[in-house]
C-alpha cells in the first residue's frame, strides 16, 4: 500500500514538474501557497514523508521541518497547482494532517509587512535613523530587515566610527560575485581567543541575519556605555558574518510577498542538470551548510540539484563554503568559538550531527556550556530551547559547518542554534516583526554564556603562564646566587672531607646538618651567607 501512495505522488509531481528555475506568475493567480503540518504515526508513513523529502523538487513540495521519527510534526510548504493533489496523497496514505497556513502570501504581508503597505513602518524608520545618525552604531533601526548592500554599507559605517576597535572585512565573493562580508570586532593583540559568529547561510532564514545585526549593533554601541560589552573588546576577538549567503539572501528579497522566493534556501549557484527517471531537470542552487567537509553527502542531504537539501558536487564546491572555510582556518587556533545562526525550532545543536551517540573528547565541558547557554536564554522571556546534537533532537544531518569546525579545526565551542519559533507554531520562518528584537536580545544572553566561558579559559590559561614563569625567574636567580657565592664561606667542621669520603651522597641526605657543619664543601654557601 505504501509503495502504490508514493508512486501516485511521483507520477503526480513529474507531471506537474515542468518549468524549474523560474517563479511562476501563474502559481499567484492559481491559488494560494500552503503550508501543511503532518504527524507520520506508523514506521511507514515516516518512510513515505522521508522518501519525499530526500526526492522533491523543493519547488513543489519544501519541507519546512523534516520527517525524522514516528510522531514528531512535519511541516511541508507545497505549490497552489499541487495542493489538491498533494491533499489526495494525505488522505489515501491516512496522515494526520492540518493546514497550518491556509495563504502564505497574506501571512508574510501580515507579519513581515511590505515597505508599500506599512506607512507607519517606514515613518518610525526615518525618524528614528534621524536621531540616530549621529551615535557610533547609528543608521539603522532594529527589529527591520534591510536588503545586503544596506548592511554592508552599514558596517562599514561602524568600522569607521570606530577605527582601533572595529573594521570591516570581506572574506570573498558569492557565485553572482557578490562580496561576503564581515566586522571585526575588539583590540586584537595576535594571542587573544576569537570567537566568530555568522547568519543567513541559508537565505530565508531572515531572523537570524538580524540577530547577528542586533549584536554587532549592541557591541558598536555598548562599548562606551557597557562595562560588559567593553570587557569583550578588551579580552576576546569578535568576528560577526550577519550574511553568509548574500545571493539567497537578495533573492529572498525580490520578490518578498511571493512565497517561491521568499522561502528560497540554498545559494544562487548557476543550475545543475539530473535525470529524474521522467525528464531531465536543472535547478539553481547548493544548500551550502551541506557542503563543508565533513561526511559529506553521508546523511540528511541530496544528490539531486533540484532538492532544497542538495550538496553540491563535493566538498567545499561552493564559493562561500569555500571563502568562509578559508577564513576559518587562518584562525589557527586562537578559534575557540564559533556560533552559526538558523531558524527555526529553539534549538541549541552541538557536534556530531551525522549520526547518534558521536560526540568529541571534550562532549561534557560542550553539553554544560550548551545547559547554562539555554538557561541564561530562557530567564529573558521565558523561552524554552532544547540542545543535543543534531539527531538527538531534530534529524541527523553532514557537511554542516559547526561540525566540519570541531572535527576539522578542533573548535572547542561548536554551536548550531535555531532560533524562534518552536516548532509546535505554525508560523515557521515568518516571525513576526514585533519578535525579531526579544529573539535576538534572549539569544544574546545565551552566547554571552559561551563568550564569558572562553575567556574565563583564557584568562586560567594566561595566570598559569604566568605563575610558570613568575617560579622560573625565582629559580634562576637563586642559581645564579648559589654560582656567585660558590666558595665564599668557611666549613665548621674539620670532618667534612672525611664524612663525605664515608659517604659520598652525606651533602644531600644530610642537608640541615651539613648546612650547620660544612656549608662550603658542600655548595651551600648562598644558603648560609646574608
Ligand atoms: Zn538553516
């Protein structure tokens, strides 16, 4: 029975698959995007949900949160030309399912708001930017999104303001030769540890490129007024890549109200071409953080070009796999952190991911920073995250960019975090604006965890080299003491010679006697003399 269900689907999505690499007028007028949320309850149907997950054209059927076991939701985005069927192949399968957004389209216009239709938005934004202009971290106002050339143009704002603590870096260029850029934050004095902390690897994830903005906003504009935020400038070095993904990142936002390109999650790269057993089909795009090198193509990724899960060609194929690779390594192993920022779920992932029960040498200092990250988190707002590693409490998934980071490059603080909203709300990737600015404050407070930890390491690491060279200098100028004392005081005894030819070892063994009877033969002199 399950065989013929999913051949009914196959059939149905080679027929309705036609045009690839385009948005579709059409689908606007067809009919309304919708966003499904299915309970697999049977080893079976599990089995049907991941046979379409790891086969689907993301253009028909995006899965917004992945089948991984009996009873955990499903969230699937599926096409106005397919709902009908895609609702059929529910029905005969028996899935539990309900429609968790009946029109995308209206819900991204609601919660998002489009610049044309949100006077009061745009009034807000002018005004406030007018006051602002003038503060070091001034220019844009948070809890907005802004398009990719407005936020570098905004760092390097920053970086200028504040020329010996901040300045603006570009690690190298996307597929349509965009630059990937990035600010350096903190005096940097060639020891101290770096933390690097990116976003928008995956282009539709929008609210983590502004929590990345939110931090370096609270860093450009907290260092004169934050004695917290001032100590991180003075004790570590902050690297923050709000968009690591540039090309999905504009494409998500041509066309922003139309649910094809707003949920685009892969880069731009130029298409790949498969046969898919009925025509041969090519599509744009490499979901990147399937790309590093680490098991690559092993689980929870697709070969297919077409799939919003696809690796690419091999490892490290893609241009900013590759330039943010590059970056990291040149880190050497001053990296001591690195944080890269998703939505959605609430989670708070450490390595491995790839398959259960596999984690590094140092897993309990990682799981107790991921603990006391998660609670410091949770006491903002109340917000509850879950952390484990990736098949723990989500799926299982490779060539993700934290664990390529902890096996390749032995970071010690590895963290994949997905931010808001928990996966029981229907609203996915579209949160709502009014949350952007508590998503990013309660995430804050989490990475001042991992932050706070790495330079309490440091500062332990650099008091015990100082200690060993504090007892290194005593120890030499004692010696040099005893070599210029040498033979500069008298014996008391007259037996010295002779004890010593009794036994040639009575210097050591008798050391408090010999101090008092024969401190010159036995080289004690610097002990005796004032
Ligand atoms: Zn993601």
């Amino acid at each position: 029975m399950g065989r013929l269900v999913w051949l009914i689907f196959a059939i149905f999505l080679a027929f309705s698959q036609k045009c690839q690499g385009k948005i579709e007028e059409n689908d606007v007028n067809e009919g309304p995007f919708k966003v499904y949320r299915i309970v697999p309850t049977t080893g079976w149907q599990l089995e049907e949900m991941i046979r379409i997950f790891e086969n689907a054209d993301s253009e028909e059927a995006d899965f917004w949160h992945p089948p991984s076991v009996v009873n955990q939701t499903v969230d699937v985005m599926v096409s106005p030309k397919n709902t009908r069927f895609f609702e059929k192949f529910l029905q005969n399968g028996s899935f539990p399912f309900e429609i968790a957004i009946k029109d995308l389209k209206k819900k991204l216009i609601e919660k998002e708001g489009d610049e044309k239709l949100s006077r009061f938005s745009r009034s807000r934004r002018i005004f406030v930017e007018k006051i602002m202009r003038d503060g070091p971290g001034s220019g844009l106002v948070m809890g907005e999104y802004y398009g990719y050339a407005t936020i570098v143009d905004w760092m390097k704002r920053i970086a200028d303001r504040m020329p010996r603590l901040a300045s603006i870096l570009e690690i190298g260029r996307s597929a349509e030769g965009r630059g990937i850029f990035g600010i350096k934050l903190g005096h940097d004095d060639g020891r101290k540890p770096i933390v690097v902390i990116d976003a928008g690897i995956h282009a539709r994830e929008w609210a983590s490129i502004h929590t990345a903005m939110y931090f370096i906003n609270l860093m450009a504009n907290g260092h004169d007024s934050d004695p917290w935020i001032r100590s991180y400038f003075d004790n570590i070095v902050l690297y923050i890549l709000p968009v690591l993904n540039p090309d999905g990142y504009e494409f998500t936002r041509n066309d922003r109200t139309n649910p094809r390109s707003r949920m685009w999650r892969k880069s731009r790269s130029q298409q790949r071409c498969a046969w898919d057993g009925q025509s041969t089909k090519c599509c744009h795009g490499v979901d990147l953080n399937r790309n590093f090198d680490f098991r690559f193509g092993e689980v929870g990724a697709s070969r297919y070009p077409c799939s919003e899960i696809y690796h690419g060609e091999s490892a490290h194929s893609e241009p900013e796999t590759r330039a943010f690779a590059n970056f990291l390594m040149n880190l050497g192993d001053r990296l001591k952190g690195y944080i890269t920022l998703h939505a959605y779920s609430q989670l708070w992932i450490y390595s491995y991911s790839h398959r259960k029960f596999t984690y590094p040498a140092n897993i309990e200092e990682i799981r107790n920073v991921a603990a006391r990250a998660v609670a410091a988190l949770g006491r903002e707002f109340g917000t509850r995250y879950q952390y484990g590693t990736g098949p723990e409490i989500i799926y299982a998934f490779s060539g993700g960019s934290t664990d390529w980071a902890t096996e390749k490059l032995r970071v010690k603080y590895s963290y994949t975090l997905e931010l808001r909203p928990t996966y029981e709300e229907w609203n996915g990737f579209v949160l709502d604006k009014r949350q952007l600015i508590p998503t990013a404050k309660e995430t804050w407070a989490g990475v001042k965890v991992v932050i706070d930890q790495i330079i309490l390491e440091y500062r332990t690491k650099i008091a015990r080299v100082f200690r060993q060279r504090v007892n290194a200098e005593a120890l030499e100028k004692a010696e040099q003491r005893r070599i210029s004392l040498k033979g500069k005081c008298s014996d008391e005894s007259q037996s010295c010679l002779h004890w010593r030819s009794q036994n040639p070892d009575i210097c050591r063994t008798s050391q408090s006697a010999m101090l008092r009877e024969c401190p010159n033969m036995c080289d004690l002199c610097h002990l005796v003399l004032p």
